[in-house]
C-alpha cells in the first residue's frame, strides 16, 4: 500500500458514469479511488464527450460521501477499430468484446503499474451484458503479467446493477443505449 494514504489506491477503468456511480459507492470506503476514462471503443466522437461530460454531474454532487480524481486518456478510436477490424461483424459477448476488455484494462493496468497504485478493477462488471468470469481472467493475467493487484468483481450481483440504475436516477445521468462500439 502507498505509505501516502490510509487507503490502497484504486485505478478505477470506467465505461460510463452510470456504471461508474454505484462501484464508487461501493469501493470508495476501503479504496482511494482514481477514474481512467479510457474507452476507445465508444463511437462516434460525440458519443464519447457525452459520456464522458455525464462524470460531472457525480463529481458536483454535495451528498457524495467519497471524493475521487478522474484521468481522462482523450479520444482515439484508431487503436480499437484497427483491433477490432475483422471482428465488426461479431455479436455483443462475441470475440470483439474479447479483445475489447484486453485493450482497455491492459491500459488501465498499465497506467496502475507505472503511476503506483496499489490495485486497479473496472467497472465493465456491473452490466448485466458482461462477461465478469472473463473480465475476471484478463485482470488476473494482466496483474501478474505487469506485477499490480487486481480486484476481482462482479459489481452487478447482490443487486449492483439495480443500485446503478437507482443512482443514475437521482443524479439524472444519460443511460445510453449500447456499449459504446458499433458493429458493421
């Protein structure tokens, strides 16, 4: 643990403040929580801002029992879409979310491992259309491969899920309809 902090600290990859709103509920009292908003797979550009922009309305909140820092890594959909390529035409779960997942937690472990953090998660697990058991192997590879703690989850069980819809509700959050990528 970093000697600065009472708290392990969190490198948090998060998909969207919906998801987001809950696991930092969740998480923010055992873990000082950083957000990497790194998400190249969110297209269009638009969509990308507009998601991202949705990070304050939590941030602004006066009732927020946590406080947390936000890193945001800018838009760049080249390095997803030239990964994806062949796969555009793959259903949601398929090999595309496959090489999705590696790419934005091996960036957020990355980023965990050089900046020193003490463990890094994402909240991708939250959704009901996620695979966590393979959310769960990349993190744990990626931890040893880059020598960084992992936090194994699955935030939508024991009722994770409703809760980030709830939340999302009261800070009047946009629920968008799709992961972020847009298949051919």
């Amino acid at each position: 643990m970093n000697e600065s902090s009472i708290k392990p600290r969190l490198l948090l990859h998060c998909c969207c403040a919906p998801c987001a709103v809950y696991v930092l509920e969740y998480l923010s009292f055992q873990y000082e929580c950083t957000i990497l908003f790194y998400n190249p797979n969110i297209e269009p550009e638009e969509e990308y801002y507009k998601r991202k922009k949705e990070f304050d309305k939590i941030k602004s909140r006066d009732s927020l029992h946590y406080a947390f820092a936000i890193v945001e890594c800018g838009y760049d959909n080249k390095v997803f879409s030239n990964s994806v390529d062949s796969l555009r035409n793959e259903q949601e779960g398929g090999a595309r979310c496959r090489v999705c997942y590696e790419l934005r937690l091996r960036e957020t472990a990355r980023r965990a491992a050089a900046e020193g953090f003490d463990i890094f998660a994402t909240t991708l697990s939250v959704s009901p259309h996620k695979d966590a058991a393979l959310l769960n192997e990349i993190g744990n590879r990626l931890s040893e491969e880059l020598n960084v703690g992992y936090l194994q989850s699955d935030f939508k069980k024991q009722n994770g899920y409703k809760r980030s819809v709830e939340l999302s509700k009261s800070y009047g959050l946009y629920r968008q309809s799709y992961c972020g990528c847009v298949s051919d």
